[in-house]
C-alpha cells in the first residue's frame, strides 16, 4: 500500500510540471492562437541556466528561481517579438506550429553548444532531502515542485478573474477582434501572456531538475508531454491543463510500476488518445462548430 501511494505521490510530482508546461501553453494559445511547442524547450534551458546560475552565486533557492522566472520572462517576450508574431502576419496555424518546432530544434542546438552533450542536475532546495510521511520515504524536491504549482495556480486564477488586466486578458481570449475594436492593446496582451508562460517555464525547470538529469535531447520529452496535457484538458483551459498534466503523470507513474518508463509512457499516450475521441475538445474544452 505505501508503494502504491508513493507510486501516485511521484507521478503527481511529474504531473505537477508536465501542467506547470501546458499551462503556459494554454495561456499562449487562448492569447495568440499559436501552439507554442517550444514551450517544454526552455523547462530544460531554464533549468541548466538556474544550474549554472547556482554554480556561479550559490544563491538562495527561492531568490534562484525568482530570478530563473525572471530572466525566462524577458526572453519569452523577445521570442514573441522576433519569432512568433512576424510569423503569425505571415503564416497560418500549421506553419506557425512549423516554427514553434524549429524553435524547439534551434533551444536544443543552442543547449548542445553551450552545455554540451553531458547532464545536469542540482542539490535539493532545502538541506534535508527526504522526510517520512506516514511510512512513506519522500524527497523535500516534492513539496518544492507541488507548491510551485499551487502558487501558481492561485495568482493565475487572482489575476484573471480578479484583476482588470485578467479581465482585459479574458476579453482577447475570447475575441481578440472584438477586444482591440474597444480599444484593447492585443500585441501588449499577448506580450504579458508569452512573459507569464516563461516564467512558468522557468519554475518548472528550477524545481524539477534536482530530482533528475536534463541535457540537450530532453527537451522533446517535455515538449510532447506538455503539449500532450494541453491538448487532454482543452488548449486555451488553465484548468484543463492542470488537470490534463496531473492525469498524464498520474497515469505514467501507475503504468511504470508495472513496465519500463517508455513503455509506460507510451501505454499513458495511448489511454489518454483514446479519452480524446470520446472528448475531441479535452476534459474542459468547448467544442466548436465548423461550417462547411
């Protein structure tokens, strides 16, 4: 029984940031109608600069990941700038998923280049690294990323629907068109949502690389599992991607009690497929009528 629920603790931990993933995601694309899939690259980019970071200062872990989110913040916007919105005035969603995929192969080059092709990974956040809860063996890392998630979470839902910019952010989400006409900033909200979907990034990647190693061909992983929880929940769902992500690493710690991790991944993958054609639009998405 405690094997059993340490199984689910640990895959809740994972889920944790495969949601951290695609709520940036969902939060990218309800802005901008791009499906960014570079989006689980810079987790790992995040994390082996908080890595370095960490090397160089031996900052404290809280200011670590503040400044992480930071810096990640700044480049998200710089990506939409450069990359993401030339694009889209010139290409359609499938090109525009094109170019999120080169981006994802251009982060990965860069993380060759720079840190080579040797992993990385970091000392736990606090100074104990595991503690026994109700017989369970748990790492401290755990309640790091879970929190994470959770604060998350809360100042996202305080910002939209307690907040004028979350108000103004809802409006372009559900007609961009409509929105500018009422003299709505579109290109400033869509700025504030990629900045946001970096620092998720960034907290994603500082908190879970202490438990694991990350080097340049992690980021496909990342990217697939975040875009996979998106597209379970519903893209453009906040809550449909943290629920999307927790099931996806629910359902993979389960399978790897009984098969290898990439069989385990797979059979997750296969099982969440099949959720979609009983629910094409996700766990919390809205279905949308196509006229031909």
């Amino acid at each position: 029984m405690v094997d059993i629920a340490q199984t689910l603790i640990g895959g809740l931990v994972v889920g944790s940031v495969y949601a951290l993933i695609a709520l940036g995601m969902s939060l990218i694309y309800s802005m901008s109608r791009v499906i960014n899939l570079a989006q689980g690259a810079f987790v790992v980019l995040a994390a082996l600069t908080a890595v370095s970071i960490n090397k160089a200062l031996s900052i404290n872990p809280v200011l670590l990941m503040v400044s992480t989110a930071v810096i990640f913040a700044v480049v998200l916007a710089a990506i939409d700038q450069i990359v993401i919105r030339p694009g889209a005035k010139r290409a359609g969603p499938e090109r525009m998923l094109l170019i999120t995929v080169g981006l994802l192969q251009a982060v990965g080059g860069f993380l060759l280049i720079v840190w080579g092709n040797l992993p990385y990974t970091m000392a736990s956040f606090s100074p104990t690294t595991s503690v026994t809860v109700l017989g369970m063996r748990l790492s401290t890392q755990y309640f790091w990323i879970i929190g994470v998630l959770l604060l998350s979470v809360l100042a996202l839902w305080f910002l939209l629907q307690r907040t004028s910019l979350g108000l103004t952010m809802r409006a372009t989400a559900q007609d961009p068109g409509a929105a500018a006409l009422m003299g709505v900033n579109v290109d400033r909200v869509r700025l504030i949502a990629f900045s946001m979907a970096g620092a998720m990034a960034a907290l994603a990647g500082t908190t879970i690389v202490p438990l694991t190693f990350l080097q340049y061909d992690t980021v496909v992983p990342y990217a697939v599992n975040g875009f996979i929880a998106a597209v379970i929940g519903g893209l453009g769902s906040s809550s449909g991607a943290l629920a999307g992500g927790l099931l996806l690493g629910l359902l993979e710690g389960v399978f790897s009690r009984y098969a290898a991790a990439s069989t385990a991944q797979v059979l997750a993958i296969g099982l969440l497929i099949l959720l979609l054609l009983v629910r094409p639009a996700g766990l919390r998405g809205k279905a949308v009528e196509v006229r031909r």
